[in-house]
C-alpha cells in the first residue's frame, strides 16, 4: 500500500473528516498560492486555485473558454456575466439579454391573462399596486 498511515484509504479518511480538513487546512496556510499549486502539481494532486473575481478576469483559460459573457444592455450598457456553460458544439448556447425590464409584462399578465380590464389597470397603478 503506497503511503501507509492512517488516512490512506477513503474510509479512514471519511471517518475523520474534521480532523483532516483541519490538517490540511493548517498545513495549506502555510505557503502561497502558487507554491502550494507546484507541489500538489509536481504529486499529481489534482487541485486549482480559488479566484478572486479580478483574477477570473484576468486569467487566459477562462478567456480561451468564453467563460465570461460581455452583454449590452440599454439600461446598464455592457455588462459581464457568467456564460453558458457548457458549450456544446452543435448548441452553444447564447445570452441575448438581461431580460425585460421590471414591468414590461404586467399589462399582458393582469390584463389578458387575468382578464382585469384598463380601468382596473389604470386604479391598481394610481394606488401603487403595480
């Protein structure tokens, strides 16, 4: 068995959860970043960083992957969200608006869908209702 000790197999280690994210925990406090990021690559750890959202940004692999959708919209201008994921060839999926503006269907919904006629419309509005 490589390793040994008491946490080498999943069961050992699930049985003592607490105890090994605190020992991870302390012993990942203890370099940075990217030191801890070479050492867990140079042992085939599998593992990535947790951005900050500048870094998001900034990082060429969200970049290549389209990761981050920049949408226009008349009320805010251009705005960054988060894109479809995933991307699928044949569909890939697109992000056309932010949506309606608040409102935009509030006629249509009382009124045809709910039968309310204009005049009842015109009171709910005139009390702040809608």
């Amino acid at each position: 068995m490589v390793g040994g000790g008491k946490y080498t197999t999943y069961k050992a280690r699930e049985a003592a959860r607490d105890e090994v994210d605190a020992f991870v925990a302390a012993w990942t406090r203890t370099m940075k970043r990217h030191e801890l990021l070479a050492l867990c690559d140079e042992a085939q750890v599998p593992c990535g960083p947790v951005y900050s959202i500048d870094e998001i940004f900034a990082d060429p692999q969200y970049r290549a992957r389209g990761n981050i959708a920049m949408v226009t919209d008349p009320r805010v201008g251009e705005i960054a969200l988060a894109n479809v994921v995933p991307v699928l060839s044949a569909t890939p999926g697109r992000i056309d608006s932010l949506g309606p503006p608040l409102g935009a269907h509030t006629d249509e919904i009382l009124g045809t869908m709910l039968g309310l006629a204009a005049d009842e419309l015109h009171a709910l509005r005139e009390r702040g209702v809608v």
